[in-house]
C-alpha cells in the first residue's frame, strides 16, 4: 500500500481508540451525575438506578450516532485519498 494510505490508516485506528475511550468515560460520568440528584431528590435506589440507566441509555444512542457518522465522513475520506491515489 502507499504509505499516504498507511499513514491514513494508522491515524485512523488512533482515532478510533481514543474515540472509544472517550465516549466510555463519558457515558459513565453522566450516568453518575444524573444517579447523583435522583437519589438526592428521592432517597431510594430504585430511583437513583432508573436515572442513571435512563441517561445511559441516551448518551449510548447519541453515542451510536455520533459513531455512525464518524464511520460515514471516515469512509468519505477513504474514498477521497484512493481516487487521488487512482485505486
């Protein structure tokens, strides 16, 4: 391969990697600020668990979503570096 792709590549996984990480954490910190208030305003566990799975359900979403169109501008530039490379 042509090492403009290969330098492509590696910058890409690096990406990835961190993205991951990122998005891992802050799934977690919010699922813990918002358990943090449910259980300050209730003071019951059920509570505090039903918050903080109800956020992590939509940061996991927005999560997906950012993901996908990620994938999509990745797979764009991919295209973009092989026509100029004509493969």
């Amino acid at each position: 391969m042509p090492l403009e792709l290969d330098l492509h590549l590696a910058d890409l996984k690096t990406k990835t990697k961190k993205r991951s990480t990122d998005e891992l954490w802050n799934t977690v910190i919010m699922s813990a600020i918002a358990a943090g208030p449910a259980y300050w305003a209730y003071q019951t566990v059920a509570h505090t668990v039903l918050f903080g799975f109800l956020t992590f359900v939509v940061v996991a979403m927005g999560n997906r979503i950012s993901g996908e169109l990620f994938q999509w501008r990745t797979k764009a530039e991919a295209n973009q570096l092989m026509d100029k490379l004509g493969m």
